[in-house]
C-alpha cells in the first residue's frame, strides 16, 4: 500500500522521554553525535537472508513505497531498522517506525510515515503523549547466574578448535559462550543503556525488538558505513585485558597480531572487487574500551557510481573473521558443532538502510536479550594457533562482565 510522509525540524534538545520510549519500545541508534528513534508501532519487514543477495532490494521496495508531501528542503530518508542474525542464511527482521527522529547537536528533524493525511495527523497526537514525564529507572540486584558453557567447557572447546587448526584448513575461529542472568525486578532497557552509555561512550549504543526480547548494546566495532559512494570499516580483532601496559602487550604480541592480520586481509580482500579505490593502513592502532584493547584497523573506500548499497556490502563480508572466523564457512560450521546454543541475533548486524543504499551496521556485541526479569549475554575470543585455552576463556570472562556490570550489580562474584 501506498504510504505518504512528512517532516518538519525543531531546533531545540531531543526531549527525554522520546529517547526512553525509543529504547524501551521503538528503535534507538546512536554514534558519532547522531540519535536515529523509532516511534510508535513499527511494521515488521521480513528481509531475506544476507546471503541470498536479496536483502537490499527488499528493503529498497518497501522505501520507495514512501511518498513525501513537503518538506523536501528538510528531507531526512525513511529508514529501516533491523538486527540480522549471526548466519548468514538466516532470514531477519526489519522495522518501519511510523515516527522516525534524526538528533544531533544542532536540534531534530521527524519525519511522519503514514498511510493518508488522517493517519499523519493521529502521529501528530502520538508525538504529543510521548512528552509526557519519564518515570525513574531502577536498577535490579542480581539473583542467578548460569554459565553456558563453563568456563572448563569453553576450555576444551577451545582445545578441539585447535586440534582441528592441526589438520590444516581452518586458521582462525570465533567461540563464544553465553551468561544467563534472572534479576530481582524486570530490566529496564533504559537504565542498562544509560550505565552502557556511561561506561563506553565511544561505541554505537543500539536498542531493537527481538523475538520476545529487547536486544541492547554498546557496539565497539563498525562493520560497514556507506555515505553516498564513501564506504568505512572498522574491523577489531586481537584483546588483552586493560591494564598500565596495554600498548606493549597488545601491540608485541604475536597471537594478537596473526589474528588482527587474519581479519583486515580477509576483509579488504572481500571488498576489493566491490569498490573503486580502498585504502587499508598497514599498521593497526589501539582501541582502548573501559576493561579491554583491541587491535583496529579503519578501512576506508569509495564504490564507484551506481555501485553497491550497505546492504550489499554487508552481505559481502558478513560474517567477518572478527566473528567467524577463517575460511568463513568452515568456521561457521565448527562453531555451529562446538557452541552448545545457536547466536540468533548475536554476532549479527545492527543498523539501519535507506532507499539511496546509505547505512549504518555494526556488529551486534557487547549486547544483551532482555525478557522482564532475565537477561541473556554472549562474548567470543579469537582462537589461532598458538592460542591458550585458558587465556582465551579469560577473555569471555572479561568481555561478559563488561556487559553484566551494566545489567545488575554482583554479576562479578558469581562469574
């Protein structure tokens, strides 16, 4: 069905309980000084799998179904919002949020997505009541914890992945093992965003639906950033702990090093044939989060004229080794044998896409599925050879608890 739209820009702060209601909600994306909100009750989009190459042109039918009225001097694109899962066979799930607000420092701009005049007008009342005070968050007090796998168990997946690494064929994998919490009062998207926020100020902080969950986060690592034809990506492999000596360890360190060098290889090399010109340093820097470092590279491009959307570039290096691994398909699979839960959304790809084939997507980390009361967590480590086990489950553990700490206090004693 035809959809008609509008929008008008107000320069002054963002109101509060617009964000509160985007997070609790809606949609909510936030980096760089930029807060995209979804308001109101979104369609669903179901959206092909990344790897079937349709992906993008489904989302671009959906988008040019929108007609403006006015306001084309002011023109914010409508956007689609989605979480796409880890596998890239998986098929995902978009959301058109009939409100949809663009903040930055110099004030917003909504556009109003409808069906007729009428439908615009209601919106019009619906942004009204969203004004209205926020109520407090609370923080709950953590009641369980249960590790899946343990920490023994992740050890001997680790141990198997190298073995494998043996035979030859495989020289990088991903595993991760996941935290499930249960809490004293429901957990308020909200309240864990804004400690999220508060904590690492520098990462894309991201608030979707998810299948009988909310999924949130505080994304470190861009995956794939399209702006007309300038393309970036920021891909993050190789940890240690944050401690005085960071740069020393991180930086001298050769299983760090082969695992970052595994991941920006792979990752320029999927990506040359998709633009005209890529510059990819040749040396990684430093990227410093509250309790790790990683190594990072940032790659930067230009697609030619024409060239391929965000979507498209996506479905061509997702999933990346910083997640998967090298080959990608034979890691996918080990790590489908070895973990004892599928990722579903973790791992994956959250962002956004308009119809001129810009978007944002990063990767879905460093994030949380909340249902009332329960939480569940996921953090992974890159397994090379010459990786530790117990080093290697040392570093699920301080990935988790970067994400815990956000959630409910006490996470630390249990884990």
């Amino acid at each position: 069905m035809q959809q008609v739209a509008r929008h008008y820009k107000v320069d002054a702060p963002l109101p509060p309980a617009w964000r509160s209601a985007a997070i609790r909600r809606g949609t909510f994306h936030a980096s760089d000084g930029h807060v995209l909100l979804g308001l109101g009750d979104p369609v669903t989009v179901p959206l092909p799998a990344l790897s079937s190459g349709q992906t993008s042109a489904a989302v671009a039918e959906v988008l040019a179904g929108i007609e403006f009225l006015e306001g084309a001097g002011l023109r914010s694109p409508p956007r689609i919002h989605a979480a796409l899962p880890f596998h890239p066979d998986a098929p995902g799930i978009g959301y058109l949020s009939p409100i949809q607000v663009h903040a930055d420092a110099d004030g917003f701009l909504v556009t109003l997505i409808g069906h007729d005049l009428d439908e615009l007008d209601r919106l019009d009342e619906a942004l009204e009541s969203l004004s209205e005070a926020d109520p407090p968050v609370v923080l709950p007090t953590l009641v369980a914890l249960e590790q899946v796998p343990s920490s023994s168990r992740y050890e001997q997946m680790v141990r198997t992945a190298l073995e494998q690494m043996g035979h030859g064929g495989l020289d990088k994998v991903v595993l991760s093992r996941s935290v499930v919490i249960d809490a004293d009062a429901d957990l308020d998207p909200v309240a864990v965003i804004d400690r999220m926020l508060e904590r690492e100020p520098t990462c894309t902080l991201f608030s979707l639906p998810a299948p009988g969950s909310r999924f949130v986060g505080a994304s470190p690592e861009l995956l794939i950033m399209r702006r007309g034809r300038q393309i970036r990506s920021h891909p993050l492999a190789g940890t240690i702990a944050r401690t005085e000596d960071d740069l020393t360890g991180l930086v001298q360190s050769l299983k760090n090093s082969e695992e970052h060098r595994l991941v920006v290889e792979d990752l320029a090399t999927r990506l040359h044939g998709l633009v005209e010109h890529l510059e990819v340093p040749l040396t990684p820097e430093v990227v410093t989060l509250r309790a790790v470092c990683h190594l990072g590279t940032e790659i930067s491009g230009v697609i030619r004229s024409g060239g391929p959307t965000a979507l498209d570039l996506l479905a061509a290096i997702h999933p990346t080794p910083a997640i998967g691994g090298v080959p990608t398909r034979r890691a996918v699979d080990l790590i489908g044998e070895l973990e004892p839960s599928e990722r579903g959304l973790f791992g994956g790809a959250v962002g956004w896409a308009d119809e001129a084939g810009d978007g944002d997507w990063v990767l879905g980390i460093r994030g949380a599925l909340l249902a009332g009361s329960t939480a569940v967590v996921r953090a992974g480590a890159g397994i090379v050879r010459g990786s530790e086990p117990p080093d290697e489950a040392r570093e699920t553990r301080i990935k988790l608890l970067s994400i815990l700490d956000a959630l409910a206090p006490g996470c630390a004693a249990l884990l």
